[in-house]
C-alpha cells in the first residue's frame, strides 16, 4: 500500500510541475503548451467554484489542506 502511496504523490507531483511550467509558458509566450489553454482552464475552475457559494469555499478549502499535508509530510 506504501508503494502505490508514494507512487501516486510523485505522480502529482509531475503533473503540477507540469501544471505549473504550462502556465508559465502560457503566460511568457502568449501561447499553450501542446495545444492546451490551462490559464484559461484553472480561471475557469476557480469562477466555477466561486459560483459555487458556500460549496465551492469547502472545496476550495479541501483541495488547500490536502496541499498543504502533503507538502508538510515530504520533509
């Protein structure tokens, strides 16, 4: 169970890395990375969940804790 644990935070890990280098390359090159808008797309998640009210600030909240203890428990 530790073996698939660990391989699904490096695995998020990458894909926000990825996330996180798409945006910046959206935002100095005017462009997406491989035909994707992600700029486009996170503004989008987060309109969505402030149209959400009162369940979009829970989720909000969630997804912030779930960051924050994983980050927390790497070191």
């Amino acid at each position: 169970m530790n073996i698939v644990t660990n391989f699904l935070g490096n695995l998020t890990t990458i894909l926000l890395s990825f996330v996180s280098l798409s945006i910046l390359a959206e935002v100095i090159f005017g462009e997406g990375v491989f035909g994707t808008e992600v700029v486009t797309n996170v503004m989008g998640l987060i309109q969505k969940m402030g149209d959400g009210g009162f369940v979009g600030l829970i989720a909000l909240i969630i997804l912030i804790q779930v960051f924050k203890n994983k980050n927390t428990n790497e070191f």
